[in-house]
C-alpha cells in the first residue's frame, strides 16, 4: 500500500527543496530518532535529491549506536552513503560502566563506525552529575586513543572543564569535533588553539539567539569547518516556507549552508566543497558517492 502524501513527514513544501551547488557531508544527522520511523527511505531520497550524498548518524548510547551502524548497513543506495558514530551522551553519563564501556569498544571495530562519539560535558542540564559525566568522557577519550578514530564532542556551558580536559589528552588524541557549536569567541579560539574541527548547524539561523555565531563564522579556517542538521533538531528559524510538524531532516542542510556562506562572504558552491572535503578527510571516508543528476 502506498504510504500517504499529507503528512509533514512524507513530502517537503516545493519552496523548501534547495539542492546544494556541491555535494554536501551532513556530519550529524539523528536519524534514529522514533521521528524518522515511518518515512526514513524518502527523507534518505530527499536527502539524495538535495545533493546530500553522505550522511553521518549521531549515536548517543549503544540502542542508538548498534541503530545507526545497521541502518548504515542497510541503505546503500547509489548516490548516498551511510555511516555511524558511536557513544554515550553526556546526558547519559550515569549509566557507564564497564559493560558498556566494552560494547562501546566493540562498535569502534566496526567499519561502519567513524568517530567516538557523541560524547562530552553538559554542564547546562545536568542530567548526569558533573562528576560523573567527566568519568564517562575521560573513558572514551581513552577509546579513541584506543581505535584511533577521531571524537564526535558535545558540549554545552562547560567550555572551561572541556579544555581542560582536552588539554591534557591532546597529545594522545587524535582529530576531534566540536558538533553543534554554540558558545563564544574565547571559548571558539580556545577549541582552534586546541587544533579542533568545529560543526555548525541551523542554530546560526536563529535571530533570537544566533546573532554572535554570525560574527565567528568568518573565523573558523575551512579545512577546519563542517556542516550538520543535527536533526530532527535544530530547524532553521528563517526558511522561506512553513514546515508542518517542524521535523529538521539532512535535505533542508542546503539552507544551513546558504547561511553560512553568506556570513562568511563566499559563494555557497565554494563552502560546500571546502566542508565536504574537511569531513572527508576528518572521518576517512571514501570518495564522495556519485551525486543523482536532477532532471529539469
């Protein structure tokens, strides 16, 4: 039986389907979100006919993981590859232990699997004590030192600490990412000094809240600059057109871009290419899959 066509989640409004001027790497897309259950092959097609032909998926505890790496696994489609990261959240700090700290090992082993991660310090909810979320990143910096993959960081209003810790694993680690960067310059420059990447999404299109990163964006050297949705998060508040429900998915990524390059003062094909090219070679991945020309 067909699936329906008036739902939010099964088409895009014509106003919102921008395909990118280059193939773009979406480096942190949630696609296990309970969200993407019923439609995931079309948001992938979207996805494709957008020109996002890589996508990244965002695991936040083993469930979400072991998720990612299968569906990695399942969609290999021409013209879009998949894969996965692999970690515990800060939210869900409490719950490390050496079981899970063994599971974790074991999905670094995977192929599929390209970063240690999502992993970090939030120090704005606190869903886990602070103690408890530093014990369970101090661990995974040492499963990335361990599988030599690089680390998918989050943090939030815990600049400081991060550096610290970082700081004095910075020999050991090797490249890392800063994903849905949020924070200040001085906290900005800190992570460059650190020889971070650093990964924007729409939040730099919020005109309650985005102002600053607008003004630091020009600041981020390219071969150190990626792009992300973040999604189903994190929905750009200046689109052209309404989007029903207000699910972000990696096809609205082109609009992200669109903002960035303006901000920065370059052309959107030019960006594009440069944080393709970045997160190629921050994750390793191959080639970019051969993009799915769009007839007229």
């Amino acid at each position: 039986m067909a699936a329906p066509t008036d739902t939010f989640d099964d088409v895009l409004p014509e106003a919102l389907r921008l395909r990118a001027a280059a193939p773009l790497v979406d480096i942190g897309a949630n696609l296990t979100h309970e969200s993407f259950a019923r439609d995931l092959p079309a948001v992938l097609g979207r996805a494709r006919a957008a020109n996002v032909t890589t996508l990244i998926l965002t695991g936040t505890d083993r469930e979400h993981a072991e998720q990612a790496v299968a569906m990695a696994r399942q969609f290999t489609e021409p013209g879009l590859a998949l894969f996965a990261t692999a970690g515990v959240h800060p939210h869900d700090a409490s719950r490390w232990d050496a079981g899970l700290a063994a599971a974790m090992a074991g999905l670094h082993r995977q192929p599929e699997v390209v970063a240690v991660g999502e992993c970090g310090l939030d120090f704005n909810r606190n869903f886990s004590p602070p103690a408890e979320q530093e014990q369970a990143f101090e661990a995974q910096l040492a499963l990335a030192v361990e599988s030599g993959k690089p680390l998918f960081i989050h943090e939030r209003d815990a600049g400081r600490r991060m550096r610290e810790m970082l700081h004095a694993w910075r020999d050991d680690i090797g490249d890392a990412v800063v994903h849905c960067f949020t924070a200040d310059r001085d906290t900005l420059f800190g992570y460059l000094d650190l020889d971070l990447h650093i990964g924007l999404t729409g939040w730099l299109c919020d005109e309650r809240r985005g102002h600053h990163l607008r003004e630091l964006v020009g600041e981020i050297p390219l071969n150190r600059l990626m792009v992300e949705t973040d999604c189903p998060y994190l929905l750009p508040r200046n689109l052209p057109a309404k989007l029903k429900g207000r699910r972000h998915e990696p096809a609205l990524l082109p609009w992200i871009v669109r903002e960035i390059a303006h901000w920065r003062g370059i052309g959107e094909e030019a960006l594009a290419n440069a944080t393709s090219d970045t997160a190629r070679t921050f994750f390793r991945l191959p080639a970019a899959p051969q993009p799915i020309h769009q007839e007229n």
